[in-house]
C-alpha cells in the first residue's frame, strides 16, 4: 500500500501575520531572535522571513515546553533556539525598526522548543562592533551564513528578491517567455581576458560572461526573452562594484526598429520593478532608510561625445574625457548629479559607444560606422546596464569578426542561428546586485550578494 505524505504543518502556522487583529489567537514558528527576561516576565522578538516580532511573555501565564515535551523554565530560552510561539495578539506602538509586525505584540501563553543550537554563546549578529568599514565587511562575509541573519541584511536580499520578482513579473505581462542558458560554454560572449577557464573532461570551456548568444537565439524562437541567472567575469581587482560571480537579469527581444523601443521597454519595465519592491517591501525599505528612486516620463539621454562635452564645458569634472571611448568613473557620478538637479531624474541613458569599445554583436551606426547603437543606463552615479541593437545579418557578423581577427568558426552555432534567419532584435542586461545597491544606496554592492565572490572569497 502506498503512503500518502501528511504534513503537521497547517496552513495558519505560515500564514501572513500581518492579516491579524487584536484578540486574535496566533500560533507562529521562528527562530529566537533575542530574549529580555525581566522580574514579571520579559520579551521575546521571534525572527520571521519578514522581520522581527515581538512576544510579551509572563511568568504565571507563560509555559514552556523543550523538545521532549516536558515543562521547564522560562530561562531556558536562549538566543537561535527555533521555536513556536502561541498566545493572544495585542495592539502595540514598536519603534525598533527591525521589527516587522510593529502595531503588535504577541501576549504569550505556550512557548515550545523544537530545536536548538549547539552553543548559548551563538553570534550576536545585531551588536557586532568594528572600527572600520573594511573589518566590518570583512566579519560580515567570513561569517556571512550566520550575519546574514541579522535583520538588516536580510532585508536587503528581500527587497532584492522583489526586485527580480517585479522583473520577470512586468516582462510576463509584455509577451516574454523566461529561458535558462547555460553557464559552462565554450566561447566567451563578450570577448576581453575576464573569463574563467574550466577543465570540462579532456576540453578547456569557460564560465558564461552573459547568455547574450542564447538570448540572441531565443528571440529566434520566441521573439522575447529573458533570463535572471549567474554570470561569470573573471574581475583581477577588488572594487565595491564588481563581483566575480553576479546575478545578470537579461532582455532581448524581437522585431525592434532602432534601439529606443528598448530603451522604452527598460524604463517602464525600471518603473514597474519600483511599483513592486514599494508594494511589497515597505517594511524593508523603511529599515534601510531607503528613497525610491525617482523616474520622470522620459529619462534624459545624451551620445557619449555630447556627454563628455557638456561635463567638460560646465566644468563638472576634474579631467578632460573629451575624446574618450568610455565614461570615466568620476564622469558617471558628475552626470548622474547633474541631471537629477536639473530633470529630478535618479536616470540617464548613455548612448552611441564607439564600436571599438563595444562587443561584436552591437550593431554599427549606420549614420557614423565608428560608433554602435549602443546604450549604458547610470543610476546615482553608476553603470547598472549595458544594451542595444544588435547585428542580425550572418554577413555583417562575418565582416566584423574577420576585422577584429575573431575566427567565426569558432561561433558555429552563433553564427548559424543568423544564417538561418533573425528578426532586428536588442537588449540589454541589469546586474541585479548593482540595482539593488543603488535603490538602497549601499556603497559595496557585495552587500547585496547573498556569498558575494572576489578575488579573494569563494567561502562561505
Ligand atoms: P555588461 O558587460 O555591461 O553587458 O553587463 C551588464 C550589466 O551587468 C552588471 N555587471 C556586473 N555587476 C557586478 N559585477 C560585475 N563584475 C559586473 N559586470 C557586469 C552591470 C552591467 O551594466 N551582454 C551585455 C548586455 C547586453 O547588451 O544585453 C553585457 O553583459 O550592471
């Protein structure tokens, strides 16, 4: 005879606490967060995916059984206990802001134990003191499978887990079909030395940069696509904007006529990824102090040599960059300054990179062939993606490759995709870490990686 799984779960131990009422009788898992005892009782703050939620307990009324079922005391309880907290909901005034559920307080009866640490001496997440920023870091990612309980860095990763659910969420809506490409490949799409090798069997493969060739080929097959996984780039240096290993939330999509139809696309997919982490993180958003970033109507955009210009003629960088294939570092905070004082935009797009600086597959201007229907969008001072036209024709691939010495045969599969028919298609890709860092204003984005990878972590 079969077994049929019966879960002693029900459906009210997870349900959203944020629906009760005072009176309101609660049963709710979590792990101890801290613990006040006092001479009447004391405090016990639960620690939900959510945020934090306070227990009033009190000796006379207050029960607490350990694993085996037996009553013991009260003090028993310690710090990463995972327990189940029963009793009555009370209207509360919290000011911690860590706390979640701070127009409540749980009134409880019957506190049970169901596991518990190894140690009482578990790691305080929440008073870990450092006297500066890079020891502070560097405690937080050594450590960073028991720090990331701490409830403001769960907070960021929530509000980045929205982030990417707002993404795919706007582009399901457009028509977009969401695809999973490979990350071991056995060419490089975006050219350059930052790739990892990897021994695959007897062959030598690489670490994906971007799935740029597979979103290419499925705009082939499902005219839009998009793909929210790992890339690869194997970055020498340490900086706090670059990971080794990020999260690329790739577009590409079909039947465009000039790259602005995705420019459009990404403003309003921008504006809807801000709707969704509004609605459904203003917990988080409001323990990280964060202010959402403001999108006008239209968000500014300059060609690069217009960019260098306006910067240098109104004297808002150090340097002259006049000429230059990219932007400088303190370029993108100068325009990014600039335009939320004079448009309020927290935006602008970058536009027409020279084809020298861009990758192959971007497709040449064909009023100036040194420059690319190319866009950048800077957000408060940094690049958080890269897009545009591609090329769709096999023999303009071809020409191109053969004038950068790059061999097509070595892109078979690339190149037979357009040899087989290609509708004009672009895109472009946002590193998640970095959107995050800005929307919250964090300086590292490695904050906003769950394990972040650098030159020198690839632990935890
Ligand atoms: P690009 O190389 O500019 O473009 O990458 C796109 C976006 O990904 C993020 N990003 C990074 N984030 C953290 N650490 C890194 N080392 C890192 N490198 C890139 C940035 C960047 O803007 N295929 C093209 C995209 C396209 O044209 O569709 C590409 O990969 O936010």
């Amino acid at each position: 005879m079969a077994n049929f799984i019966n879960s002693h779960c029900t459906t009210t131990d997870y349900s959203d606490l944020r629906s009760l009422q005072p009176g309101d009788r609660v049963r709710a898992y979590g792990m101890v967060h801290n613990v006040r005892l006092t001479k009447w009782g004391g405090f016990l703050i639960l620690r939900k995916a959510e945020g934090l939620l306070q227990g009033v307990l009190q000796n006379e009324q207050t029960v607490v059984v350990d694993e085996k079922g037996a009553t013991v005391q009260v003090n028993n309880i310690s710090r990463e206990m995972a327990v189940a907290i029963e009793g009555v909901v009370n209207e509360a005034k919290i000011k911690d802001p860590a706390v979640a559920y701070s127009q409540m307080e749980v009134a409880v009866d019957k506190i049970e134990i169901i596991s518990r640490p190894a140690t009482t001496e578990v790691l305080d997440t929440n008073s870990l003191k450092f006297g500066d920023e890079d020891a502070m870091l560097r405690f937080k990612f050594d450590n960073r499978h028991v720090t990331l309980r701490n409830p403001r860095d769960m907070a960021i990763l929530r509000v980045q887990s929205a982030i990417s659910q707002g993404f795919a969420q706007y582009l399901l809506s457009q028509g977009f079909t969401q695809i999973y490409s490979p990350k071991i490949v056995s060419e490089g799409a975006e050219g350059g030395a930052n790739v990892f090798k990897m021994d695959y069997f007897d062959k030598q493969v690489y670490l994906a940069q971007s799935p740029q060739f597979y979103k290419q080929i499925g705009v082939g097959v499902y005219e839009r696509v998009f793909e929210i996984a790992p890339a690869y780039r194997a970055e020498k240096h340490a900086t706090s904007r670059h990971l080794n290993e990020f999260i690329s939330m790739d577009v590409e999509m079909g039947f465009i006529k000039g790259q602005e139809d995705v420019m459009e696309l990404e403003m309003n997919l921008l504006r809807n990824i801000m709707k969704y982490v509004s609605e459904h993180c203003a917990h988080e958003l409001q323990l990280l102090n964060a202010d959402m970033p403001a999108i006008p109507d239209q968000i500014p955009a300059y060609r690069l040599s217009e960019c260098h210009e306006l910067l240098w003629n109104e004297h808002l960088t150090e340097e002259d960059h006049r000429g230059e294939d990219d932007m400088a570092p303190e370029e993108e905070r100068a325009i990014c300054k600039y335009v939320k004082e004079k448009y309020g935009s927290d935006f602008v797009f970058i536009t027409h990179f020279p084809s020298q600086h861009r990758a192959f597959y971007a497709m040449d201007d064909p009023e100036d062939g040194k420059l690319t229907l190319s866009f950048d969008l800077l957000m408060r001072g940094l690049e958080i993606t890269s897009g545009g036209q591609r090329m769709h024709e096999e023999a303009d691939y071809r020409r191109k490759m053969v004038e950068r010495g790059m061999d097509p045969e070595k892109f078979h599969f690339y190149m037979d995709t357009f040899h087989n028919g290609m509708p004009p298609h672009g895109g472009f890709a946002i590193g998640l870490e970095r959107l995050t860092a800005c929307i919250l204003n964090i300086a590292n984005v490695k904050e906003c990686s769950m394990f972040p990878r650098d030159i020198n972590r690839v632990a935890p």
